[in-house]
C-alpha cells in the first residue's frame, strides 16, 4: 500500500519566523508530487505541481524541494505571516490519475 | 472565473434515503474525481473519471456510484447512506493529463443520522 507521510502534524510559529515541513513518498512510480494550501471552509488551492528531482519552486515567501531518489519534498515558508494559517497538503502523483495525499500540516501563525 | 461547484455544500440526511451532490467544471477539464476527507486521515479518493463514459474506482468505492454523461458534469450518487458515509466531500477537475494542477470545489458537508 502506497503511503505518503506528512510532518509534523502541526505547528506554531510566530509572525516573522520561518518554518517548513516534510512530505515523505514512495521512491518508486513517482510522476509528480503536488503541494496544496488548505484554508479552513474553503477549497484547496494548489502551490506547487513539481516532477522533477532537484526541482526547486518558488511563489512569493513560500519555496518547496524535491528529492525523488529519497521520496521527500520540503516546503518553505519564509517571514510566516498570520495568513499563511492554514493545512499544507502534499499528494503522490504515480500518473495513473490516482492521487495519495497526505494528512496534512496544520500551521498556526501567531501575531 | 474557473471554477469546480459542488451542490450541496451542507446536508444533513436520513439513513437509506438517496442522495446526489453534484459537481460541475467549467474548465473544459478531461478529468474528474471525488474525495471525502476524514479527521486524521489524507483526502482518499472514490472515483475519478478520465473522460465522458469513462470512469474507475478509487480507493474507498463502496456505497457510492458517479456517472459522467456530460464533459463538465460528475455527480456522486449515494443510494442508500449510511452514518459512516458522514463525511466532507471534494470534487476536482484538472486537464486529463497526470501532473498538472487539480483545482477543488469548495466542498460538501454531509452528515447522515
């Protein structure tokens, strides 16, 4: 059973500072890996769609790495502001249209 | 605006009775799926469809059926709910090919009594 793993689970961090997270996956089948931001009573909306290992993604104060031969991908948050409150989800891409996500890293910012 | 609709966003039903909630793309998008998201698991598929008439299960199919008649339409069909089918439900489009964007509706609160 394919499993991606997120961590932490969540977390604190004060206005200002900088954080990031981990998203674990199978090294094996990868297409892609997706980031997605959560904000609670709406939709998902999608950071990053990355494919390539080594890959480095870039929007604004958030940035997210990728290493396939390992299964992992980190995302960045630089200078967290109180909006970047949110769940960050990644999602294992193995181009076969189904998509494993994982739990999510719930982020608090605290002004 | 491109946008993924889910109808409706809040229910609250009765064991056995049949239930629709729709969802509609307007994105000209090849791919469809449906999701529920459950406290302390990920997003887990039900069933994706990579086309009209084209369609496939996902990782927890049962109890739910979909159909794909029309390119911007997917609805999830529940015939006969069951208080473990209590659930937040997402639909999601993207073009038909793996690794582009998957953009989401805004969700489906369903509670079944």
């Amino acid at each position: 059973i394919l499993n991606v793993e997120q961590s932490p689970q969540s977390l604190h961090v004060q206005e200002g500072d900088s954080t990031n997270f981990t998203c674990s996956f199978p090294s094996s089948n990868f297409y892609a890996l997706h980031w997605y931001r959560w904000e609670t009573a709406k939709s998902p909306e999608a950071l990053f769609v990355m494919t390539l290992n080594g890959d480095e993604k870039k929007k604004g104060r958030i940035s997210a790495t990728l290493n396939t031969k390992e299964g992992y991908s980190y995302l960045y948050i630089k200078g967290s502001q109180p909006e970047d409150s949110a769940t960050y989800l990644c999602a294992f891409d193995s181009g076969t249209y189904k998509y494993i996500f994982g739990t999510g890293t719930r982020l608090k910012v605290l002004a | 605006e491109a946008q993924v609709t889910q109808n409706p966003r809040y229910l609250i039903t009765v064991t056995g009775k049949k239930l629709t909630v729709t969802c509609s793309q307007n994105m000209n998008h090849e791919y469809m799926s449906w999701y529920r998201q459950d406290p302390g698991l990920g997003l887990r598929q039900i069933y994706y469809s990579m086309n009209v008439e084209v369609t496939d299960k996902g990782d927890v199919p049962e109890g739910y059926k979909v159909s794909r008649k029309e390119k911007r339409n997917f609805p999830l069909i529940l015939e006969s709910p069951s208080p473990n089918q209590t659930s937040l439900y997402f639909c999601a489009s993207s073009p038909g090919v793996s690794g582009n964007t998957i953009y989401f509706g805004e969700g489906s609160w369903l509670t079944v009594v």
